[in-house]
C-alpha cells in the first residue's frame, strides 16, 4: 500500500507516537511504557531546543481547554488533600498536562505524521479484535468438556486477552471506523477495507457496549455523508455488513439479552433502570458542594453510602462511580469543573466544525456521546486516548497530509 512510503524517514519522536497509538489496543501496561517513551522523547527534544532557542509552536494549537480542565481539578485536590494531589491524582490525570504540552511544543514534528499515526491505531484494533475473537473461539468451543461457553463471545470475557474494559474497546473500534473511512488508502484497497468493517462491527455488537452500538449505527451514515464517502451501492453494501454483523452477534443470547431487554428487569450487566438509579445518588451527592465539589475520594465515599442508603447491592459491591463523566465532574469538581469539562468538547468540536474536519468532530462526539453512560475520564483508556487524539487533531487541519497519503 502507498501509505507505508509515509514511513520513510520518520524520526524517533514520531516513531514514540505511533507506537503510543498503537498501543491503546495492548493493554494498559503496554500503553503506560509507550506514553513514557513518547512523553520522554517530546520533552527531552523540547528542553533541547528550549537551550538552542529553536522552540517554536503556534499558541493557538495548543490544547489549552484540557489544560485549564486539569489545572481545576488539580487545585481542589491540592485544597483537600496535598499528599493526595501530589501522588496518586497525578499518577492517574497528569496526562491531561503533558500530553497536550508534549504534542504542543512538538506540532511541527507531528502535524505531518498525523494521518500514518491515525491508520496505526485502526491496525491496533484490528490485532486486537481478531486475538479477541480467536481466543475467544479457543475458550468457548475448544476447551469447555460440557458443551459450548457463549460467555467467551461477548463483554467482559471477550475482551478479557488485553484486560480491556468492554466500553472502551467497543469505544476504540467506532474510532477506527471513523479513520478507515476517512483515508483513500484504506478505502482504495476494498479487501482490506470491507474485510476491517466486518471483524470490528460484529466485534462491537458482541462486546454488546449499547452506547458504541449507538455511535456506530447512527453517527456513522452521518458522518460518511458529510465526508462525502457514500454512493448508493456501498451504502446497500454497508447495511448489508451490518446487518449480518448484526444477526451473528445475536446468536449469543447474552449479547441478545443486553441489546434488545436493556429496559426489562434481568438484563445482564445492568438495564436503564439501574442506570437512572446511579445518577439520582450522582446528583443527590453533587448538591453537597455544587460550587467547588466534594474531590475525587469524598466524591467517591459519598456515593457509595448513597448506594447503601438504597439498596443498589451491585454498584454497592462494584464501588461503582457515576457512569456518567458529567455527573462525575460535577460531583468532584463542582460548577467549575462542569464548565471545564464542557470547554473540553465544546472548544475543539467548534474549531473543528468551522473547518470541517469531520473525522476531529465526529472524535469528539463519540467522546461526548459515551461520556452520557460512562464516566470515560476514570480510567487509563479514556483519559490517555482523548488528550492524545484531540491534541493531534488541534494540531490543524490534516488535508494536505492526507493528499500526500493519497498521492
């Protein structure tokens, strides 16, 4: 494929990040070592030419809104807690700093690269989805001695190879039929394209993560109709893929169960019902300090006892957060925080809707969709992948990239 020439005489910054990109899909440990080599490589270069005089970015690039967002939630901590601030929030949120500073100082370097650093990260989920499903064929129809174990073929065991979190895999695949979509290089080569579209749909119907479903099924006409990507024959031929997709994921009665009962009592994995219960407790805890918040840990202790208050057995024994980013915000970081967290969304996806960078916007919007049913910003995935991802994305517009990708 033409779009392995772009490899040619890449340096060692922009190999750190791809090879960050493609690590999101390996496991945490794996994307901990690659997001230290790429931090350590961008500032070890940036402290460099800090020295020579040579640092030069355009402050309007900068990922300024997650900055602001980090330094707001940093402070409380520090007001309630130092020893806290200082240790294990750093530990879990500094990304929210350096990756935009990283990306930032270096946005010469990386601009260019950004469409192979892109189409790495679809390779990444692809080698995730098929070890997935191959592992999950070796545990569910090899090994089992009492007959086939259908577990293996959806949610958490599915992902169970890399220690993923169901949501953010499922999350991770939409991503990568945004970019599969976007560049001519995929889309040109058709067995690979079609072939990439099939495993990772019918991997997210089997992962069963309803708000990746969501984002799959109406986000994406929608975006493929403003990339202009759509002809009437490869919208049958796409609907066609999803439907088989579809029907072979509903084979497995737990995937049927939590797609088509989410509203019905014993829906596994939790319905709406329970959803609605999490965020009542949220919100009954987030009017304790509505200003300032309650931090991460007293956030945290305060739901949990408003779990206990109403019996919610499940979350009680899961310690489950909000499942919802903004509730989430809210109840740590108060009013301040919520306006932090909307800057976040709002500040990229403007720049990027005047531009019409369709494939940056429609980043932020499974970001923004996914965050309604999942607090994203708890975790390693969502926070390393979303201060990557939208700090590249702001370093401008990536046509003339995408044109040499397409030469």
């Amino acid at each position: 494929m033409k779009m392995f020439n772009l490899f040619k005489n890449i340096d060692i910054l922009q190999w750190s990040a791809i090879l960050l990109s493609f690590s999101f899909c390996l496991g945490i440990a794996v994307n901990s070592i690659a997001f230290v080599l790429f931090i350590a490589v961008a500032f070890i270069i940036t402290i460099k030419e800090l020295l020579n005089k040579k640092v030069q970015f355009d402050k309007i690039d900068m990922n300024y809104p997650l900055i602001i967002f980090f330094l707001i939630m940093f402070i409380r901590e520090l007001t309630l807690e130092p020893e806290y601030a200082f240790t294990d929030y750093l530990k879990s949120d500094f990304a929210f700093l350096l990756l935009p500073l990283a990306i930032g100082f270096q946005m010469k370097k990386l601009r260019k690269h950004i469409p192979i650093i892109l189409i790495t990260f679809v390779f990444g989920c692809l080698f995730n989805s098929i070890i997935n499903l191959i592992y999950a064929f070796y545990r569910g129809f090899i090994i089992p001695e009492d007959g086939i174990n259908i577990w293996y073929f959806t949610y958490n065991l599915l992902s169970e190879p890399f220690s993923f979190q169901p949501i953010y895999l499922a999350f991770y695949y939409v991503f990568a039929l945004l970019i599969l979509n976007h560049y001519n290089a995929l889309i040109k080569n058709k067995a690979f394209y079609y072939a990439t579209f099939f495993v990772l749909s019918v991997s997210i119907f089997l992962l069963a993560a309803r708000n990746a479903i969501v984002c799959l099924v109406i986000l994406m006409p929608i975006f493929l109709i403003l990339e202009k990507r759509i002809s009437l024959k490869k919208l049958f031929i796409m609907i066609g893929v999803l439907v088989i997709a579809f029907f072979i994921a509903i084979q497995n009665p737990i995937v049927k169960n939590r797609i088509l009962k989410v509203n019905q009592t014993g829906n596994f994995y939790s319905g709406k019902s329970l959803r609605f219960s999490i965020w009542e407790n949220a919100i009954k805890v987030s009017k304790e300090n509505p200003v300032i918040g309650l931090g991460k840990k007293q956030s945290q202790i305060s739901l949990v006892e408003e779990y206990k208050k109403r019996e919610l057995i499940v979350p009680v024994k899961e310690n489950y957060n909000s499942h919802n980013q903004y509730l989430q915000t809210l109840m740590q970081y108060g009013i301040f925080g919520m306006v932090g967290l909307l800057l976040v969304f709002l500040f990229p996806a403007r720049r990027f809707l005047k531009e019409r960078y369709y494939l940056a916007l429609f980043w932020i919007a499974i970001a923004a969709v996914t965050a309604i049913t999942d607090s994203i910003f708890m975790r390693q995935w969502g926070i390393f992948s979303f201060a990557f991802f939208t700090s590249l994305f702001l370093l401008g517009d990536t046509q003339p990239a995408k044109k040499e990708l397409e030469s």
